[in-house]
C-alpha cells in the first residue's frame, strides 16, 4: 500500500490503505468557487436551488483544480438501489444516469458521488483493478445500496471500504420508521440507535454502513469519524436545509493501467 498524495487546498483525502493506483478526494466548502451564499463557495450539487451558471463552472474547473484524469461521471441520486457501470469519462453533453452508486474498472473514469449528510461510501478492489463510489441516506443504506455496489466487485473479502463524511451519531435525530428500517431486519442494528424523547432515537448511521459491510464480507472498512452537521468545511441539509453539495471522488490513475 503507499501512501495517499497530500490534499490540496479545499479537500479531504481518505486516510485508508488503498493500493498503489486508487485516487479519492472529499470536496468541501473550503474549496474555491462561484456560488453564491448559502451554496458558497464550490457547490456541485445541481438540484438543490443554486444557480445553473455555478454549479456549471464549479463542475467544469474541477479537473483543472484537482488535477483529475477526466470530469466525473455525475449521477441523478434519486435514494435507491441502482449501480451503474462506466467504462469511458462522460462526454461534454451527457445526462447524468439515475443511480445512487458507480463502479468502474477503467483506469482514468472519475466517479463521483453528492451528499450534503447522507453518507458517501467509496470502493475498491485490494489489487486496485476496480473502484466504486456509493450514495447512502438511509432509504437507500436500509434498502441495500451498499450491498448493491459490493455486487459488482468482486469476492469481498478482497475489497476495501472507505466510510465518507456524513451527519453524526451526535447531530442526528430520527423517528422510527428510520429505526425501524433497520432494526425489523436486523435486530443487531439496535445497537446504533440511542433512545432520547419518546418515538426518536440519535442514529448513528455510519455505524450501521459499517455493520453492513462487515456482514457483506468486507473486512477493511474505514472512516466515519466525521459529522457534517457539526462540522463547518461540509455543506449539511440538516444544519441548513437550503445549502450545496459536496463530492467525493474515486478512480484508478492512467498510469496504473
């Protein structure tokens, strides 16, 4: 395994031990660009209320920026379960397909996922031949996109988790059709919900992600100590309801082909 490059201005890099040839980095809200508050400064979320014009050149001066192969292959996240395959970057005009999670084995394609709390969860494969990067609220993260995306990738035990920053055990308070979600399934699952007022439970969903990928077969799960609620470098729904989106991206680098 060597070591991750150093982040640049405005990102995050996964501290995980991806093998020789995988790239992540977290976008945050240090990160320069054209939005205007409440979406400042590089919201690349394009359905949540900012100007088309930013999202646009925020999106456009990430490669530039960041020094990525390609632009990332942008989804339309709707919560569900659906994986999409990429096997080249995505042309000037294309629409982003409706899915919550990507994978790839093409050296070069950036993938990219959108959260704003939600957790993002990338993938890889141990030996770097395949990376993936998933989308999970809880809708999705009980309806199984997680297991989806491990679907595609191969023996599990062979596959690195990297958990994404996302609302904390601290900061999120839920009803109980979320807890049910999770705990009529799964019993264990109790064990990430602290009761507070009657019918509301704190929710530690990073927690639950891991315990899904451990009973996937994932040995190497990492992450998760992060809460974008509480902390100011990430956008949060639930601290603001009217705020951007940031990104996290995984590819293989073109020189590892």
């Amino acid at each position: 395994m060597s070591a991750a490059p150093p982040a640049l201005p405005g990102t995050l890099v996964p501290d995980w031990p991806a093998p020789p040839g995988v790239r992540a980095l977290v976008t945050t809200r240090g990160l320069d660009g054209a939005s205007a508050a409440p979406f400042d400064r590089c919201n690349l979320g394009d359905r949540c209320g900012d100007d088309p014009a930013a999202v646009a050149a925020n999106r456009a001066g990430l490669v530039a920026r960041l020094g990525l192969p390609s632009p990332p292959c942008w989804l339309r996240q709707v919560h569900g379960i659906a994986v999409e395959a990429f096997d080249a970057p995505p042309g000037p005009a294309a629409t982003p397909r409706e899915a919550d999670a990507a994978w790839t084995v093409r050296p070069g394609v950036v993938l990219a996922v959108l959260t704003a709390d939600c957790l993002p969860v990338l993938l890889c494969a141990d030996d770097g031949s395949a990376v993936a990067a998933v989308h999970a609220g809880w809708r999705g993260l009980a309806a199984g996109t997680v297991e989806a995306a491990l679907a595609r990738l191969g023996d599990p035990a062979r596959l690195l988790a990297w958990i994404g920053p996302a609302i904390g055990a601290a900061s999120y308070e839920v009803g109980a059709e979320v807890r049910d979600a999770f705990v009529t399934a799964d019993a264990g699952a109790e064990a990430a919900f602290a009761a507070t007022r009657p019918g509301h439970w704190m929710c530690d969903l990073a927690a639950l992600a891991r315990r899904r990928l451990h009973a996937a077969g994932i040995r190497h799960v990492h992450g998760g100590g992060f809460d974008t609620f509480a902390d100011p470098r990430f956008y949060s729904y639930r601290r603001q309801a009217r705020t951007g989106r940031f990104a996290s991206l995984i590819w293989r680098d073109p020189s590892m082909r």
